[in-house]
C-alpha cells in the first residue's frame, strides 16, 4: 500500500482530515508579517506624508465638502481584530478633519458596495461601530445606489468605448476620501471607485464573461487583463476631476493573515500612485512560489465568503469560489495543468437565503437547467435580470443583490471549465452538483481513488489548505 499523510482541509462548516499520498505538495501560508503598533499613528502619519498628493489638512477647509467613501463587506470573509481600521480611519478622519474646520454636517460617509447588496444599518454597526452610525444618522450615512438615476453621472468613455457610470457624490464633493481595505491583489486601487461606485453600465464591461480571455489570473497585477480595464476607466475618473482641480484621496489598509487579522500596512495619497505599494506588501505577505503545475489541485472550501456575510453560502456562490479563488488563485501559471482535475471539498447543498439572494434563486432555478455555460447565459439573460423591476426594487430598498449579481458570479467559472474537470467531494445532494456542471463523488477518498485512475500511479497532486489565504506564484 502506498505511503500516506494526513491534511487537514476546509470543509462547509468545519474541517475534514483526509489521507494524501506522501509525496502531495501541500502549499501553506507564510507566517503573518508583525503588525504596526499603532494603528492611529500609522494613519495619522499618512495622512500627513501621503504619497502624490497634497496632506488632508491643505486640501480642506470650514467651507469644504467631504465625501468619505468605504469598502463594503465583500471579501472580508476572515475576522480582524478589533476595532476595524474602517472605523478607527473614519474617527482619525474625523478629529484631523475637524482641526482643519470641516463642520461634521459638511461630512458624508458612503459605502461603495457596487451591485453587491447594502448593507443595513446594523450590520454596518459590526464594523463602523453603532456611535458613528448613529451620529451620521440616514441622509450622511448610506449606502450606494447604482440604481438612482437622478444621482448617476455618465462622464464618457474608455478609448476602447467602456461605459465610467459612476455615483454623482464622487463629482460633487470637493474632497473625496476613499477608505479600501484589500483582501487581494484584484482589489483597491482604481476599482474602489468605478467598480464600488459604479452602475451596471460601468462594471458589465470588467465583469461580462470573455470567451476570448486569456485566462490569466486577476491576483496576478501584471498580466491582469482586468487590472488594465479598471485602470482605463479609472484614468477618465482622473481626468474629470483634474479639470474640476480635485484629486481623489484614497487610504489603502493591508492586513495580515493571522487569526483575526491585524493591519501591517497603511499607504495614503492618489490610488494611481499609492496602489503599487500596496500590492508590494500584500505579495511579501500572501504570494507563495512554487515550482511546476500538477495534474490534480485538492482543496477545502468552508460555508462562507465575503457574498454570504450576514447571510448563507450558496452553490453559484461556491461555483464561483472554485472560478476565482480555487483554481483562478495564482501568479504566472494556473497550478493545475491543462486538462487536470481539480477537487473541492464542499457538502454543495442548493440553499438560498430569499431575502438578499433572490436573484440567484431564478438564475439556479431556471437558468442553469438551460446552460451551464456562462457566455451563453450572460448574452441571452443579463440584460432581463439587470433591469427586471422587482430585482431593483429588491437592490434598492430590500438588502438584495443586483439583479446582475448572479452572472458576475458564474462568469467565473468559465476559465476553470475550459481548462480542467471540477470535482466536488463530499456533496450532500449529487444532483446540485451535476447542475452546475460539476461531477459529484460521495467523499474525497473516492474522488482522489478516481484521480489516481484517470491519472495513473504517481499522478502529481497538490494540496491547499483553504482557498484566499495564499495565492501561488507557479514557476515553470
């Protein structure tokens, strides 16, 4: 009998011990970089010494409106110590502000959800604290509204004819202050504003499935077709504020990858110039190399991510942890070769939380009996859902995604079926695997026996703890 070894992998709500052979690469996380010992220093200190721009202080006034704009739930699946550097930023904010004469009711705070659901009150209370929800009350404090035309500016297009729809706020003020907290490299930047500020006019053009795509991973910043799009409508977002004299003034907080997370970098300044330091810190902490791809990938996948925050996981939403952050996780070149299988342990139950994911609900009910295939499906249905009335009802004042939201999920999954075979082990109902075009096996022993006889003996098989906490840089 050939040697084994044990690995401890993610698996819906727990952990599932599963018996590897010896010789499986098991990729872990570095070690957590140490964190600032002061949080408020360090925030204070950029804001004095921002990188490309002019400090807080000299670009404000009694008379100045200011617009302070925050990341929403999304990706922050893992735990933080706390309090949240989103509500520590916003209180340094407030006091440096308040030095410089801003009157507090000159002061607005936005969350840039995009067309992920908003969020209530209450839920923004676990990270803003209640004392600043309450003070900013319900017409400072709110949530974008990518739906309200009459606060939607269009201000033109890329020079390959992209859509910058964004929230008119962003235009109005006369400072605009934007707090990200970046999970990966495919966040911050750029994208906090087109993409967080955006409408589905805006975001379709980044988000739509690209047959055509190369496949290269959005966590690799230097070949990220994505990153380039973002970038160019981030670059008309520039232009129409600096014929206005304004310049977005952005905070990027990097985390590390301890548990809970604590903060290990904070860069200020504007997000063209400021956005190349942060993906630095989060490569030293997050990027692990590693050497040749393998013909089997095996890893976990516990019952939550950034989406199913407050709410449950769903199949679309695994289908897209699988796309994106499973196989489509990595630097150079996928650890999977071309044509390899990949293996997800996950129970897959089909359950919808009806109040925030309705439109998930009819695109897994009706949709996905038609097609598995997310270029078809984007083509023929997205524009029906995106303008449905009862999805944006449900956006707009019932805490429910965007009747879109569904195929920027499942366009995920296009690369990943184009190049390897998904196996999901462990599933409760084969049936909700198999509509997802997946092939389901009753426990992960039986999917790794089914490797071994679709690969042969010594087939190569590498092990992930859990998706999100590294990313692997593949060298050839």
């Amino acid at each position: 009998m050939p040697a084994t070894k044990t690995e401890l992998i993610a698996y819906g709500d727990g952990y599932l011990p599963v018996q590897v052979p010896e010789d499986a690469r098991v990729l872990k996380p570095k070690p957590p970089l140490p964190p600032l010992p002061d949080v408020r220093e360090a925030l204070r200190d950029a804001l004095y010494n921002p990188i490309a721009h002019e400090p807080i202080h000299r670009l404000v006034g009694p008379k100045a409106r200011v617009l302070i704009c925050f990341d929403d739930a999304s990706g922050a699946s893992w735990r933080v110590k706390p309090p949240d550097v989103r509500q520590v930023a916003i209180e340094v904010l407030l006091e440096e502000l308040g030095k410089a004469g801003v009157p507090l009711e000159n002061i607005t705070l936005l969350c840039t959800q995009g067309l992920h659901r908003k969020l209530t009150r209450t839920e923004m209370e676990t990270f803003l604290g209640r004392d600043i929800v309450l003070r900013f009350g319900y017409t400072r404090l709110y949530s974008h509204d990518a739906e309200d035309r009459e606060n939607i500016i269009h201000l033109g297009y890329t020079r390959r004819g992209f859509d910058v729809e964004i929230n008119k706020a962003i235009v109005d003020a006369d400072q605009v202050i934007y707090i990200s907290v970046p999970g990966t490299p495919f966040n911050a930047g750029w994208k906090s504003i087109v993409i967080g500020a955006g409408t589905f006019n805006t975001i379709r053009h980044t988000h739509r499935a690209w047959p055509t795509a190369t496949g290269q991973s959005v966590d690799d910043p230097e070949r990220s077709a994505f990153k380039k799009l973002v970038w160019e409508q981030g670059a008309v977002v520039q232009q129409h504020l600096e014929r206005q004299g304004k310049r977005i003034f952005t905070l990027e907080v990097v985390h590390n990858n301890a548990n809970p997370r604590e903060v290990i970098a904070i860069h200020a300044g504007h997000p063209t110039e400021v956005h190349p330091h942060t993906l630095r810190v989060l490569q030293e902490q997050d990027v692990v190399e590693t050497r040749g791809q393998s013909d089997v990938l095996l890893c976990g996948m516990p019952n939550v991510d950034g989406y199913s925050k407050f709410s449950i996981f769903n199949p679309i939403l695994l289908g897209n942890a699988i796309g994106a952050y499973i196989y489509g996780a990595f630097q150079g070149q996928p650890l999977v070769k071309k044509g390899g299988i990949v293996i997800v342990a996950n129970p897959a139950r089909a359950e919808f939380d009806a109040r925030y994911f309705k439109p998930y609900i009819e695109f897994w009910e009706r949709l996905l009996p038609l097609s598995t295939d997310p270029y078809w499906l984007w083509e023929n249905f997205v524009d029906d859902f995106a303008h449905r009335p009862e999805y944006i009802y449900g956006y707009r004042y019932a805490h429910a995604y965007h009747g879109a939201h569904p195929f920027f999920m499942w366009n995920q999954t296009l690369v990943a079926r184009r190049n390897v075979r998904v196996w999901v082990a462990g599933c409760k109902d084969p049936a909700v695997v198999r509509r997802m075009g997946f092939e389901p096996f009753p426990t992960v022993q039986d999917a790794l026996s089914a490797a071994e006889g679709e690969m042969g003996k010594g087939y190569s098989l590498t092990v992930l703890e859990r998706p999100r906490a590294l990313i692997p840089r593949v060298l050839g």
